[in-house]
C-alpha cells in the first residue's frame, strides 16, 4: 500500500499520555517547560514569522501582566528529550494592535515552513484550543465544565460528568478515469480558476467507503469503484480529520456538477493539467492540503516544478 506522507500528519512528539493523571508532575514539567502561545486562532511566531515561538512560565506571566490577554487554557502536548512541552490559549482583546508588537500567524500561513516537532504541537494545540473554546458548558445538564488532565476532557462543575474531544471525520476522493485522468472541481467560495478533489463529512452509521460513493456521487455524478486508501491527516479547522482516497470511474461521460457545492468540474490529463497551471486558468490547492498532496502524487515526477504556486486559501 502506497501511503502518501501528508503535512499535517507529522509529529515529533511523545503525547505521554499517562502524566495526565499527574498534576503534580505536569506542575513541574510546567516550571521549566516549553510553551507555544495560541491567540485568537493564531499562534505566537518567531522573529522569522515562519516558525513558532517557544515561551517559558516567566514569559507567561509578563504577557497575563501586560493586560493585553484574558485568562486562557494550559494544554499539555507532551514530551521530547525530556522536556515537557505545552501551549497556552488565551486569546487577544485586540490582536492587530498589540503594544507588545508580537507577531501572530494562522497555521495555513505558517504550516509549510514548520518542523515536525512543531507540526505535532501545532495541530495538537489547534485542535484542543478550538474544542475548549466551544464546549464551555455541560452537554448534559448546560452547567459549566472546567478543564482537567491537562487539557485533555472538560470535567463538568454540577454533575461531574466527564467530556472528550470530538473529531469529525471527511473523506477526500482523487478521481479518475481508464485513460488516468483526474476529475477535479471547483466551489464558488473558492480564489478564481481554483479546483480540487471531491470530499465531505462521513454521515453517522456510514463506512469511509460508502461515503466515498456518495459524495462522489452527490458532487460529480459519477458511480465510483476500486476505492483504494491513501493516507490521512488531521485537519482542526475546525475539528476534522481528512481520510483520503482514490477512485475509477468507469464512465466519465456522465460526470456533472451538483451546481449546489461543486458550480464546475473538469477531466485533465498530465499534460493539460502542467498547461492549464502554466497559464493561469487552473489553480491547484495550498500546499498543506490534503488535495494538493493527492494530486502531486498522481502527476508524478516533476509535480514540484510543473504544478507550483496556489497558496491562496480564499478570495
């Protein structure tokens, strides 16, 4: 099985699952720990601007000084060469107009550049932030919950009732045809001329598989078969985790757009793929992408060079 090396799928960490069960140590780890700060949805870089900034406890305290942050979240990340690694989620009053001038960037605009290590904490951080900030109160009895085990579950202040993380999973598909061309389309919201793979949320009570043929089905109105798997990432924007695949059809003449989701699709070889690229009526997906990475690997050798550009993310 050829298992595609996906961007967001990099980790360089230890999770160290089994401190979460020990404040006591976490306390400790937190004292001399590296800490990533996680503002308004974006993180704290360093003076390069394409790297994270990493933070001590000192560092902490004079940003709650500084009076420019509300209270925030310690999540724990794990360990690495001993060192214990956390981030801390507070978000701005005012991001844009900081009197500290720190600089703060999303992790589509900084994701390239980042080491593995980073990748791992990054997404890691991501993902809990988001959930935190949304789940403030009890599912089951609306009362507030506070967050326990090093940031892992929200602990329910009333009933104490225990709450996880939720991850929401979307396959993307690469479709293609017996000649080997690729079926690519396009959204409205999307930048101009910008095409990619089909893909959507897996519906509860439905296999990766099923959903395959569906949404395939749905957006291009193409029957699918020989569904093979290629690899997955997590995608916290906000809580996904993209499970790829690639598929034949067997009869391209029948595909369509939904005209709802999908306005526009188009079949491409290699060839009209590189040429389209070349002169602007096609714009592939960012390079963190799911998509982009699927698509590479089917173009083959050379996809680096001929397919380049497309970091736009909207218009």
């Amino acid at each position: 099985m050829n298992i595609l090396e996906l961007p967001l799928a990099r980790a360089a960490i230890d999770r160290a699952g089994e401190l979460r069960l020990a404040p006591e140590k976490l306390s400790e780890l937190w004292e001399t720990g590296r800490i990533i700060h996680l503002a308004s949805g974006k993180f704290l870089t360093a003076a390069d601007a394409n790297s994270l900034k990493f933070l001590t406890k000192g560092d902490i305290v004079k940003l709650q000084g500084a009076g420019e942050f509300a209270s925030g979240e310690k999540l724990f990340l794990g360990i690495s060469e001993g060192v214990g690694y956390f981030a801390w989620c507070a978000d701005a009053m005012d991001l844009e107009s900081l009197a500290l001038k720190l600089e703060y960037k999303t992790l589509r605009e900084i994701g390239d550049g980042l080491t593995d290590l980073e990748m791992g904490l990054a997404i890691h951080a991501q993902a809990l932030s988001n959930w935190h900030h949304t789940h403030p109160h009890c599912a089951r009895c609306g009362d507030t919950t506070t967050s326990a085990q090093g940031g892992s579950l929200r602990v329910c202040d009333k009933d104490g009732s225990e709450h996880y993380p939720r991850t929401d999973p979307a396959i993307i598909v690469l479709v293609k045809d017996k000649d080997d061309r690729v079926l690519l389309g396009r959204q409205s919201v999307w930048p101009e001329h910008r095409f990619s793979c089909f893909a959507g949320f897996v519906e509860p009570g439905e296999s990766f598989e099923q959903c395959v043929i569906r949404e395939v089905g749905e957006e291009a109105g193409v029957v699918v078969s020989e569904i093979s798997y290629l690899g997955s990432q997590p995608w916290p924007f906000p809580a996904s985790i993209m499970i790829a695949f690639q598929a034949t059809t067997l009869q391209p003449e029948l595909a369509r757009p939904d005209a709802t989701e999908i306005e526009e699709i188009r079949w491409l070889s290699r060839e009209q793929m590189r040429a389209a690229v070349a002169d602007g009526s096609l714009l592939l997906p960012p390079g963190m992408s799911v998509a982009r990475k699927m698509i590479e690997s089917w173009y083959g050798k050379n996809a680096a060079q001929d397919l380049s550009g497309g970091e736009r993310w909207r218009s």
